[in-house]
C-alpha cells in the first residue's frame, strides 16, 4: 500500500523554502530571510487575534512619521519585525513605515539585505475586528550602506539608492490576518499562498503558482469613492463608465468592494480579480499609499502573477525612490482593468 498526502498538505513553508533552495531558485541566505519573516507573521497573528482580550486595541498614545496616530499594535509589530530581522543575522538594514529613518543592525547580527516593510498595515481596522496585514520586500544591499549607519541622512540616502524596485527587489510578500492567516510571496518565480495551521503553529502551502483572473474574472472595483469629489476629471469619467457602461452594454455592472485595509483588499483582487485603486485628489496629489514597503511589494506581487501595478500613468517597478515614506497613486488589479482605467488617464 502506499501512503498518500494531499499534494498541498505536507508543504510547510519550510519544506518548500527547503525545495526551492535545492532548486537554486533561491539562496540559503534568502530561505533565513524568508522563515524569520514568516516567524514574525506568526507572532503578530497570534497577537493580532488576542488584541480585544489582551489589551492591545487602542492607541498607543505617539505618532508616526506619517503624522499618523499609532496603535498598540503598530508598534508591538514593528519590534517583532525588527527583532526576527534582527535575530536572522542577514539583515543590513531595516526600513518601516513605524520609523522615521531606516534601522542599521548592529554589525555582530548584520547581513547582505535590506528589508521594508510595513508592520501592520491597515491597523485602523484591528479595534473592529477587520482584516489587517503585514507587507514586506526584500532587496540586496547593493552598497555597504552601514557606514553610514550613524548618519541617518547618509542612511536614508543609501537605502533609495539600493532599493530600486525594478532591477533589485529580490522578493516581496504580504501576510493578511483575517479569517485565516494567509502569507503570500513571491521570490521572481511566481506567486505562493500558505494558510497558518494554528493546530501545529505551520504555513501550509494552500495556493500554487496563483495568477490573477484575467477576463473571465469578477468585475469588482475598489476604491473609497468618499474622495470622488477631489478626483480628477478622467478618473471621475473612468468611475462613472464602471457603473453605466455595463448596464448600457447589457452586461453585469460592477461591484463595489472595499474594505479599507491594503492587504485584504488586494488578496481579494489578486484571487477574483478586478482593480483597487488608491488615487491621489486635490488634497494628497500623491495619494496615500508609500512606493518603497507597499506598492512595491504589492506590484512585485501581481506582475508574477500576471496583474499590473501603476501610478495610473506609469509602472511602479519603474519608479526608483527618492525618498524612504514617498507616495505614490495606486491602481493594481487584472491586466485588463488596469489598461482600461490608464486609457481615461492620458
Ligand atoms: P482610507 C490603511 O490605513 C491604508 O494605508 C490601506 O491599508 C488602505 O487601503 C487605505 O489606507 C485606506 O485609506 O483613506 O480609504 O481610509
């Protein structure tokens, strides 16, 4: 008799670090870098479904550099990220949306990477139970940018340097933190989904090689359309063809869907399709979402599984950063979508 295992069950995110190592898909130096992130994820899951119980809703009464008022777990995510980061002994340098600057490692832990990320995006959602996520990317630290590890400009200026997202992102990866814990990665040969099993404390392999439906996906656009009025007028044109051209065209119209929360919103395009958009309006040209640890990573993500990432106007991966907390607009989602909202945009 032979022993059978479901194709996905016995794939523990180690295991399959393991294989892709033998496979030379990815260094020994990159699977650490992955398993110390994906035991940060863990902790901050762990944390994140305990927050009502264990008193960590709530402010944590300091702001960030975004001016932007942390929570409890923000900043209790952020040194569980710094800590793994830190205890992997590959990480050169650490740049988070909960610091002002980039972090150096102190030489005796130091690495050959710089990680972004942020710790826990979304986190105005945590009080009510929402999904939240952590979003991260990891480039090679093409520059010894520690030297200059007590000179925060210097720092800072080494990192944009390094961190050029169309020639030297190396991997990137989302853990969302929802019905269930779900991190996806990508290390440039496609895109994979493990469930945390709680049972046994393990990221199962739950989604192979994922691609983004093209066409014959869900029509689902989301957008908060509380900032229609400070939109420009081809992206009010774009909006309005959403809901009209549909019906007019006897088709489904679209679905409205937003949650609110760049991780949860984005796992749902990248399974169903459609697009998510964060635009910038008259108030916040730029929009709201940051280049370097968000829509980075996030387009890393949907290029590998056949989707696009774009300011509206231009490819993310294209965009070198110039500064560490820079915005960009966001539209991400199925090819089609993505080319079709671009077109009211020239
Ligand atoms: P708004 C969360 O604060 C976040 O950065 C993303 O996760 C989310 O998509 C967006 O902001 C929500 O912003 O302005 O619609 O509340």
């Amino acid at each position: 008799a032979t022993t059978t295992t479901t194709e996905y069950g016995m794939n523990t995110l180690n295991v399959w670090l393991l294989k892709q190592e033998a496979a030379g898909t990815i260094d020994s130096e990159m699977a650490i870098m992955l398993s110390s992130i994906a035991t940060a994820c863990k902790q901050i899951s762990s944390m994140v479904t305990r927050a009502a119980i264990a008193d960590m809703t709530g402010l944590a009464g300091a702001e960030n550099v975004q001016g932007e008022d942390q929570k409890k777990l923000d900043v209790i995510s952020n040194e569980v990220f710094c800590n793994c980061l830190r205890a992997s002994g590959r990480t050169s340098v650490i740049a988070s949306e909960e610091e002002d600057t980039p972090v150096g490692v102190e030489e005796t832990y130091a690495g050959n990477y710089i990680c972004v990320f942020d710790p826990l995006d979304g986190s105005s959602n945590i009080d009510a139970g929402v999904s939240v996520g952590s979003i991260f990317g990891i480039y090679s630290e093409t520059e010894q940018c520690l030297v200059d590890d007590d000179d925060e400009e210097k720092l800072a200026k080494c990192v944009t340097n390094v961190c050029q997202p169309g020639n030297n992102l190396l991997a990137s990866g989302y853990c969302m933190y929802s019905s269930s814990c779900v991190l996806v990665l990508t290390v440039g040969d496609g895109v994979y989904g493990f469930t945390l099993d709680p049972s046994m404390g393990e990221f199962v392999l739950s989604h192979n090689n994922m691609k983004i439906p093209g066409t014959e996906g869900q029509k689902i656009y989301s957008f908060n359309e509380g900032n229609y009025a400070m939109w420009e007028e081809g992206l009010q044109n774009y909006m309005t063809s959403l809901k009209t051209g549909g019906a007019e065209q006897g088709s489904k119209p679209y679905s409205a869907r937003y949650i609110g929360s760049l991780v949860g919103d984005f796992h749902r395009t990248l399974l169903y399709g459609g697009i998510y958009g964060y635009p910038g309006d008259s108030k916040n040209p730029n929009g709201k979402l940051r280049l370097l640890y968000e829509c980075a990573p996030m387009s890393m993500i949907i290029e590998q599984a056949g989707g696009k990432g774009s300011t509206g106007r231009e490819r993310i991966l294209d965009i070198d950063p110039t500064e560490v907390h820079q915005r960009v607009p966001y539209f991400v989602g199925s090819k089609h979508e993505i080319d079709y909202l671009e077109s009211f945009l020239k």
